[in-house]
C-alpha cells in the first residue's frame, strides 16, 4: 500500500467521542473535533466490498492517510459533509508511517 501525495486529496476533520450531563443528569453525546488533515478517500464497491465483510445496506469507504498516534476506533470522521463512523484502523506493515482505515456512513448524523 503505497500513494502519492496527489492522492491525499480529500481533507477530512477528526472528531472524539465525548459526553456532557445536561441540568437534570441526562448524558449528552457529543462529537468534539481535534483535528484536520487530508487523505484519500474511495467507496468501497465490486469484490473488494465483499471482502471486507461489510453488509451491503451501507455506504462505506476506505480511507487512506498518513499515521497519527491520536486517531482511536471510537472516533468519528467528517469527509465530503458526511459523517463516517470508523469500524477499523490499520497501522500499515506496522511501520508508522500510514493507516487504513474502513469506515461506514452515519446518515443519523448528517441529520
């Protein structure tokens, strides 16, 4: 797994996971962002949606960027004014140096 820098041409934001209580005690979950930064982004269509054994009820894509140590599965991507929740992240040959990472669309939050 190799790309170009021409290749990371989708900027995305990076949201964590967080939750606040509201006056009577009810928690609120909510999405903070942290961080931006750019990558490529492909829908994942044909054998190779197949393969990565997702239902096909979904919309889903592979995001490839370069690594970051922050970046956590409960996270929560923002790409092309959607939301993507992340299913799983791949430090590529274990070298730090670029992830893979499947995620699926949340059309409740784009609500």
């Amino acid at each position: 797994m190799s790309y170009t820098a021409q290749e990371l041409n989708t900027k995305i934001t990076l949201s964590r996971y967080t939750y606040e209580v509201d006056e009577i005690g009810q928690p609120i979950v909510t999405y903070v962002p942290y961080a931006e930064a750019f990558a490529k982004f492909e829908p994942l269509i044909g054998r190779e949606f197949f393969a990565s054994a997702q239902t096909t009820s979904e919309a889903q894509a592979k995001v490839t960027m370069r690594w970051r140590r922050d970046l956590d599965a409960t996270d929560r991507l923002t790409a092309r004014g959607q939301h993507w929740d992340i299913v799983s992240i791949q430090n590529i040959k274990n070298r730090n140096r670029e992830l893979l990472i499947y995620v699926k669309r949340n059309p409740i939050a784009d609500g």
